[in-house]
C-alpha cells in the first residue's frame, strides 16, 4: 500500500472545547496549509510554510473567501522525523464546532481526502516508524483507563515486546542457518555444524520464553478489561454490605432476609489506578426449594471459578466460625488467591483463624472506613500487581495470544523432530513456521490491504 494522497482529520475528541487540532499529513501538507493559513508576522518575501524550520509553531490565521476564520497556531513537522514518516501539520484552532466543521471543510476542498479511522497510524506503520504491535498499542494508550493499561501500553508502544520478539526471531534464525548449512553443505565431511543437543537446549530455551509471554496473556487480558473479583459466602453475612462499603454507594439491596440476592451483581471501581470488578454474588447454601435461588448459588460458584481473586465472607456471630477451618481447606481448591472476611467484628471479636497456602483471613466491620481500607489493601496484594515490574512484557492483544500459541505450537515440532532425528528440510520447514507466526505479531508477515484494514478501523478517526 502506497499513500500518495494527503489526509486529514480533527484529532482532539468530538465535541466543543477550549481548542481542538486538526491534523494534515502527506505530501502536500505543507502547500494545502500555504493556501489557508496566513501568519501574523510581516515578511519581506512571500511566506511559505515548507520553509520553517521542522518541530515549529507558527501564529496566524486561516482564512476562508478572504474571510478570516479564527486564529490558530501551526506546527510543523518534516518528513521523516514525524508521527507518521511524513510532512504533518497541525493546526490547533479554538474548539468550537462550527470552526472545526469549516476548518475541515476549507482543508478538503483544496486538495486533502478526510482520514479514514486509524489511517495516521497505519501510515506510520507503513512507512516504518513503529511495527504492527506498536501501533496496536498506540489504540490501547488512547483506551486506557487505568494506571495498569496505561504502562502496560506505554511499554507496547516504546518497543518492550517487539524487543522480546527480535531476540526470539534473531535465535530462531541463528538455530535456522545452521539447519540451511547442513542442508546445502551436508556432504562436505569436512563442514562442522551445531550438534543437535546445541539446538535442542535452544529450541527449549524458544519454547519456554514463547510459554511465558502466551501464559501472561491472562493477567494482561485482567489488567486490561478489569480484575474480577468474587464476592461469595452463605446467605445474610453481609457479602452486598462490603460491596456497598467497597463502592461507598447503595448499589446492592442488603436486608436480613436469606437469599435476598438471587444473581450476581456486578460492578467495577479503582483501587490504586487499577480496574477490579467485583460480583457480589447468591448465598451459598446446600438446601434449597427455591429454584431461581437454586440458579443463583450455581452462577456463584460459576463466577468463582472465572474470578482472579475470591473473598470469601462469614459472619462472626453465627457458629460457622467453627467450620473455618475445612472450609479454608475447601476453598484452597480454587487454586487462586482468597481472602477469607469475617464480617460484624464490631459486635463479636475473635482471633482470625491460621490459614495457608492461598488463602488469607481478616476481621472486619463494614461500617469503619479503615476496615475497608484494609479490604483494599488487601486486595491490591493479592493481585499481584507490585509483583509487575515496570518493563516487564505482558500480552494484551488476543491476536498477539493466537500467534504466540501457533508459534509455540511450532516448535514443539522443532523439540519433536530433534528428538526422533528427522531430516533437515522437515525441521527446517517447523523453524520457518515458527518464524511466520512470530512476525505475524509485528506485521512482518501481514501484507493484504484487508487485514490491515480490520486491524486500524477499531482506531478512532484522527489517530
């Protein structure tokens, strides 16, 4: 794809403002610019906006029929040293509707075509300022409404996983040289090549890096789309009080009759910049004639089992203190981590129980704000959160999973084929796979116009 036109798009957000930019970017920027924009300062010669010097603002006026339509400020940025590769300019005009319709309609009449979603990044991309996954990120960094997603994007986008990527692909060809070698050259006797353990140990080193930027795709994807959280216990011990508390709004109705809540409420907040979201879930009991609350204990333990973190809540007044323990031991099941919450510790204090393994316990009151506090704090911990380093790679993008698992699946077959001594040209053939599925991620291996299409029309338009 070659793009020989000039485009551009109102990049601020819709809607009136105290300014908005309107973007131009191609080869004719800079002459679509000189017929529309008139700086304030007085010039000898006639003034051209391609001679300023590049990352320049220049005030003045754009002008319409002779008209002036407001005062703007230009800045200029030379090809190849812009966002895009390409001569840009941006004009940051006052951000009322009526100018920026006008402003883009000025544009377009004198030569430049209205962006299509995306199509400022995926000239980027094209004209090799970032690869595939960088740009994908810059969508992300525009999403993101967490400090998680935001590093996580940040860290996409300056290069952390395509970093990863260029190590694993530059092995991948070291290990793939080798094979080409023997396969040329295999019957000169003299020709000394890697012995076959070498590559074994690298393939295996490839896989297990592979596996662990896939596996990381689950916490990514929960940093990303929100942490759930798993509210449960047995019925009336106070499981949509805390989730009020943790909201500090009457989201969930709380009354003292059992079985009050019939399905999952669901609901997100922020703790710490991070998204969690919390389902306040059925009262968990062995015995019931209510089939609605029947349904409501199974989606329960359905939500539990998809939820990242589960407080399990019990009131401290009520005898099942006494069976803490094997349910602890009952909980650890869920293989992830759970807090266990005794409620009402204003009325009833007691000691909280030893637990182990996956599971933590505390006492609370849901009326103290510090109690809540601690929930909070809890819950930050057990996320994990602190454990992510800043430029540590995590997978956000299930198009970036799928190929990751392909690439995995390659070279299990490289690992098989050295184990049963197959023949060069058929481990060659699994290198080259592997090799595929891995530029996929940056857009080596994706050339057709519709691919690309589909991948820069989720972007907003100016962008």
């Amino acid at each position: 794809m070659i793009f020989d036109d000039t485009v551009c798009a109102i990049s601020t957000p819709p809607g009136s403002g105290g300014i908005a930019v309107v973007r131009l970017s191609g080869p004719d920027a800079f002459g679509i610019c000189d017929r529309v924009f008139v700086p304030r300062r007085r010039a000898a010669a006639p003034f051209h906006i391609g001679q300023c010097p590049a990352s320049t603002v220049v005030y003045g006026a754009v002008y319409r029929n002779g008209e002036a339509l407001d005062d703007v400020l230009v800045s200029v940025f030379r090809a190849p040293h812009s966002f895009t590769g390409e001569d840009t300019i941006e004009i940051s005009c006052h951000g009322s509707l009526y100018i920026q319709q006008q402003l883009m309609q000025l544009l377009v009449g004198k030569g430049a075509r209205q962006a299509r979603p995306g199509e400022f990044t995926q000239r980027a991309f094209m004209n090799g300022k970032m690869d595939l996954s960088q740009a994908e990120a810059v969508a992300d960094l525009i999403a993101s409404t967490s400090a998680g997603m935001h590093r996580l994007a940040m860290n996409q986008m300056r290069g952390g996983f395509s970093d990863e990527l260029k190590q694993l692909r530059a092995q991948l060809l070291d290990f793939m040289s080798l094979i080409e070698l023997e396969l040329d050259f295999g019957d000169h006797e003299e020709l000394a090549f890697a012995d076959r353990a070498q590559l074994r140990e690298l393939a295996d080193r490839i896989r297990c890096r592979i596996r662990d930027l896939a596996d990381s795709f689950d916490a990514g994807n929960a940093i990303k789309n929100g942490i759930p959280v798993a509210i449960i216990g047995k019925p009336n011990v106070g499981k949509s009080t805390l989730l009020n508390a943790l909201l500090n709004e009457e989201r969930a109705i709380v009354s003292d009759i059992p079985g009050t809540t019939r399905d999952t409420i669901e609901e997100t907040l922020y703790i710490e910049g991070q998204l969690f979201r919390f389902i306040d879930t059925a009262g968990l009991r062995d015995n019931t004639s209510d089939r609605i609350e029947a349904l409501g204990i199974r989606r329960s333990f359905e939500k539990a089992e998809k939820a990242s973190i589960i407080l399990y809540l019990f009131d401290l007044t009520q005898k099942e203190t006494e069976e803490l323990v094997p349910i602890s031991c009952w909980l650890q099941k869920f293989n992830k981590p759970i807090l266990m919450i005794g409620t009402k510790n204003d009325i009833v204090r007691r000691s909280p129980i030893h637990t182990s393994g996956n599971v933590r316990a505390i006492h609370i009151s849901c009326k103290e704000p510090a109690d809540i506090e601690r929930v909070k704090n809890h819950i930050i911990r057990l996320a994990g959160l602190n454990r992510v380093s800043e430029n540590e790679v995590i997978v956000t993008n299930v198009r970036h999973y799928e190929a990751l698992l392909r690439a995995g699946e390659a070279i299990e077959y490289v690992l098989g084929s050295l184990a049963e001594q197959l023949s060069g040209d058929l481990l060659a053939e699994d290198i080259r796979e592997c090799l595929r599925c891995l530029a996929e991620i940056t857009g080596g291996e994706i050339a057709t116009d519709e691919v690309l299409g589909n991948i820069f029309s989720k972007f907003c338009i100016g962008k």
